[in-house]
C-alpha cells in the first residue's frame, strides 16, 4: 500500500515531542507535504499528553480520526548526574520518557495500522546509544535500548507491512544542548571533532531524513538506525563533561 498517497486522504502523521527541537521540525516538515499532524506532547498548550502514561497515549490515539500513516517518536529529555549521584527517580524519568513513552506510542500506533494495512515508524534515538556519555548514564541507556526496540519491532510488524526504523542525530541545535554548546570551549572541541566542521548540526537535518524514511522512496528500510551527525562519530566524541567541569572550575576562579 502506498503510505505517501493513501488514495486521496492526506497522511496522518503522529509525532511526539513536536512541540520543540527535533519534534517539532519534523512536524513542520510533514505539514509542507500536506499532511495532517498531529503532536503528543506534555508541553502541547492546547492538548497536552504525557506519552509515559499509558491510558493518556491510549486515549490519545483513539481520539484520531483514522490510523496513522507514520508516527515519529522524538520525545526525550537529557537529565544527567554522575553514576555515584543519579537517583533512581531520575533514572525512571529518564527511561519514562525516552523508552517507555516510545514503547507505548509505537504500540499504540502500530495496532492501529496493522488494522489499517501498515505505516511507518520512525524511533529518535542518538549517537549515545553506542557512544557513552560521562554523567548520561541513564539518556544512554535509554536511548541503547531504543535502537534494540527499533529492531526487534521491525521483525514483530513486519508482516503487518510496519516498517519501523530509527534515526541517530548526533549534537543538534536544540533546548538539550544549548547550555552546554555556549560554552566557548565545548564549542571549540566539537568543532575539532566534527567531519564537516560545525559543532552541531540543525532540528532541519534530522527532520528531512526522518521525511525521507517514513516515505515510500525507503519503503525497503526497516530495523534500521541512520546516522546524522555531520561526521561527528568518525573522530570520537570530546569528553564534554569535562570541558564543562574545566570551564566552571575556571570561571569560579576568576570570579574569586
């Protein structure tokens, strides 16, 4: 079944954390196709939803006027802590959000269009589901095992023509990364640790590959993760943590 065209009705798009960031240029990118979209998000003004409670996620769904055609789970949140200080009520949120929430939307979703004859998931996960991250030890975790959920449902809904598949952005210029990439020295190092040159790339350059993948122009693609990271991964992260560490350290000596 052609996802794109689905005769004449336009495509229902369902993305979550599209309020901001990657999210919501995603959104924007499948409303210059036309498409009918419809965001799941705790800070949505008009209707918020908390995509890690599982009667809201339900209740969202059922209140759509058909089956998606694509979902895109790109909600998350970054909290960090180093391993010795990160409680577990931190931890939960963390996964709460970022896998429990992805879970519960991909299921939700994907009983609807396997009712309807298939669609396309696509995950937001990260670099960090394989490049370890000091003080992130639960956004890692979360986001490793999203990229496993993204495989193992690529083999469960296969044969209900669902492809799932997932992209990897590595540091883009969103509200997760602002406060670290203002400091001149974490911007330098990414520099230095950046193929194309940039310390990070834009909400724009995810959002056109997640278009691409939820097309039919990938319709062979599923149980797959797609880098985008401007090269950033060849050369090997810098230990952000702690240039940040250096650079408050400085900055209070100077103060002092």
């Amino acid at each position: 079944m052609d996802q794109e065209t689905k005769g004449q009705e336009r495509r229902l798009v369902v993305v979550t954390g599209g309020s901001s960031g990657i999210g919501l240029a995603c959104a924007d990118r499948f409303r210059r196709d036309d498409a009918d979209v419809r965001v799941a998000d705790v800070q949505d003004r008009e209707h918020p939803v908390d995509i890690s409670d599982e009667a809201a996620v339900e209740a969202f769904f059922a209140g759509l006027p058909s089956a998606p055609a694509v979902l895109v789970n790109a909600a998350g949140i970054g909290l960090g802590a180093h391993i010795l200080d990160l409680d577990l009520a931190t931890w939960r949120k963390v996964f709460a959000v970022n896998l429990d929430g992805a879970f519960l939307c991909l299921r939700a979703a994907a009983r609807r269009m396997a009712a309807a004859g298939g669609g396309v998931i696509v995950n937001v996960t990260s670099v960090n589901d394989r490049v370890p991250m000091r003080t992130h030890a639960a956004y890692c975790s979360a986001k490793a095992a999203l990229a496993m959920l993204t495989q193992v449902a690529a083999l469960d809904l296969g044969a209900s023509n669902i492809r799932v598949v997932a992209v990897a952005p590595g540091v883009i210029d969103t509200p997760l990364v602002t406060a670290a990439l203002s400091i001149p020295q974490v911007r330098a190092a990414m520099q230095e640790r950046t193929a194309l040159g940039d310390a990070m790339g834009a909400p724009t350059d995810v959002a056109n590959l997640v278009e691409f993948l939820a097309s039919d122009r990938a319709g062979w693609i599923t149980g797959e993760t797609v880098t985008v990271d401007g090269g950033q991964s060849l050369l090997g992260f810098p230990d952000i943590a702690a240039i940040v560490a250096a650079a408050q350290l400085t900055a209070s000596g100077d103060a002092s």
